[in-house]
C-alpha cells in the first residue's frame, strides 16, 4: 500500500487521542497490517510495543510533550495497571517541570526487571500510604493511577537538583499544595534517603513563581545574597497595573525574568510588547529601575551575578550597601523558608 493511501486511512479513522494502543487501533478499523505499513512508511511511530503516534504529530512537539506521550504508550501497553510516579507523576498532574529527563517512573511494591519494564522505565520500589495514591481520568474515563500531589514532590526532591525539584514543587503549592502538609508527610514517612535533599526543598518552596524560569531566577537572587526582592509586586503606574517578577520597593528596582510565553498567552506578540514597553516607560518615570534576565543568563550564573551587581553599582541608595558578590559562595542553595 502506498504512503499517502495508509496517511490517509490513518487520518480518518484516528481515534480522539494522540496515543492508541493496538487494540483501540484494531476497533477504528487499522489492523496489524496497516499499522507495520505505517510504520514503515514513516506515517506512524510506535513508541512502544502496542503504542503508537502519529508521526506528523510527533514532529511537531517539544521535548517535554513528547515525554508525557511516552508516559501515556506506557499506560498504554500496560494496561495502566502501575502507579507512575516522580517526574512522571509531576507531569501528568500537570506540574512544571524543567530537565526531568524521558524516563517512566513508577512505584511499585516490588522490583521489576529491566526486561519486563524496558529500558525507558525508572521502577521505585517504596512503600505508599492509602492518602498518596491518587487517580487521574482520561478523557474517555479510565483510571491512570499516580502518586499525589504532596508525594509526587518530595519523591522528586529525593532524586533531583533542587532547581528542578522546585520548580516542581513551585508549581505545586501554586495548585494549592501545602508546604506544612509536605513537611509532616516527610516527618512521618519510612524512608529515609533523600530526606535531607527534600528538607531542603521545602525551605525554599514559593508558590508566587510563575514559571520554572522565574523559580530558578529567585533561587539565584537568594544565592546571590539579594533578599530583599520580593516575587510578584503589583504597582500602580499610568500606564496600567504592573505586576514585577521581583521587586525591592525600599530602592525602586525591578527585576524581571524575560520568557518567551510571557508576552504571548493572550494577545498578539506585537500588541503585548508594546503595551510592555509603555508600562516600563511609566515605571522609569516614577523613579523605577528595570533588570532584565532571561533563560540564557540563567545558565551562567557567574556572568549574570557581574552583570547585575553593576547594575546594582549605579542605583541611588545601593552603594553603600554590602555588594552582593561578598556575600556569595558559589552555592544555588536558597536560605528562605517555605510558605504554606
């Protein structure tokens, strides 16, 4: 069968999914046969044995969502009878995330073998209490089980960087997460390893951030010793209400984490930068000074460090306080606490 006719049969009888199995397949009419012609033809991708994905969808995603459709060919192949967990978790709950990695997580009672997991499955054997199993629901009613919100961050704080594990965590308290329950999950739990990593979490989780960018923009202002900015500072100006990143309002000096999304959501890029630039013009005017950092700055801490202690350098008021390169030791640790 040729190319275009099997893109053809596939894009008519697709089912409302962006991942089938075999057997969802089989009841839109694509049989065995079709689904290898696909395959070789370049018009499907399977992901996993019994899973597949259009290609031309495939193509068009970034990274991170074509993670969750691999989540969802396991889930697929499965039978959904595993409690997925960790990144994956974070993922299905629709929790940011930021350099998680492509593996499947799942908890489980018992050690599965890399055979009957795959290489692409992370398989945590820990135990789980009734109140950290939830359920999510497809859009045609089936039951794909995770771990809860609480559980699903401190299972990442267990096993990644904090910048990642916070902007997860983050997100996770802006979804109404408490860092007091989080706290007492980890008092009370069994296991041990990791615990000091998600200790350390909970005293930096704020769920004023965001973004992932503007979680690992605060986290380097505290390793920078620059406390006294405060996320998410609504200012009254001419122009309109101004919402700061971060704001120190003693010396009048913004800082605002610059992503591309963040002009975007809701009108045209054109309209929305322009009626940014006028809101900035008004703030300059009010004795207001603008920083401004984006991803890139944020991979090299060490230049955005100078670069901002300059800028610090030329604001009235600021040059007799401590520089906050004195007060830096390298770390990306920050020393504020939780908010719950």
């Amino acid at each position: 069968m040729k190319p275009n006719s099997v893109r053809s049969l596939v894009d008519r009888r697709w089912p409302e999914m962006s991942v089938a199995s075999t057997q969802q397949l089989a009841a839109a009419g694509l049989d065995e046969r079709l689904l290898t012609a696909g395959v070789r033809g370049g018009v499907l991708l399977r992901l996993r044995r019994g899973a597949y994905v259009r290609d031309a969808e495939w193509s068009t995603l970034k990274p991170w969502d074509r993670d969750r459709l691999s989540i969802m060919a396991h889930y697929e192949s499965t039978g959904g009878l595993l409690r997925y967990s960790h990144g994956s978790a974070a993922r299905l709950h629709d929790l940011r995330v930021w350099k998680t990695g492509p593996l499947v997580h799942v908890t489980t009672g018992y050690a599965n073998s890399p055979a009957s997991a795959g290489q692409d499955v992370r398989t945590h054997r820990l135990p789980l209490d009734d109140a950290e199993r939830v359920s999510l629901w497809t859009p045609d009613g089936r039951e794909i089980l995770t771990t809860s919100l609480e559980r699903t961050v401190l299972d990442c704080a267990r096993i990644l960087p904090l910048e990642q594990a916070a902007v997860i965590g983050d997100h996770a308290v802006r979804k109404g997460s408490s860092v007091a329950a989080m706290q007492q999950l980890l008092e009370d739990s069994p296991t041990k390893r990791g615990s000091r990593r998600a200790a350390d979490l909970l005293a930096v989780l704020d769920g004023r951030s965001e973004s992932a960018g503007e979680t690992r923009t605060r986290l380097l202002l505290h390793a920078f010793g620059l406390h006294r900015f405060i996320p998410q500072v609504d200012i009254p100006t001419p122009e309109g209400l101004f919402r700061a990143d971060f704001a120190d309002p003693a010396r009048r000096v913004l800082i605002e984490f610059d992503g591309r999304a963040k002009y975007t959501d809701y009108r045209p890029a054109e309209d929305a930068l322009l009626a940014e630039r006028r809101r900035e013009n008004a703030l300059q005017e009010l004795g207001w000074a603008v920083f401004r950092t984006e991803w890139k700055h944020l991979d090299r801490p060490g230049e955005l460090r100078q670069r901002l202690v300059a800028f610090l350098a030329r604001q009235p008021g600021m040059q007799k306080r401590p520089s906050p390169a004195q007060t830096v030791r390298g770390s990306t640790a920050y020393a504020g606490k939780g908010r719950s």
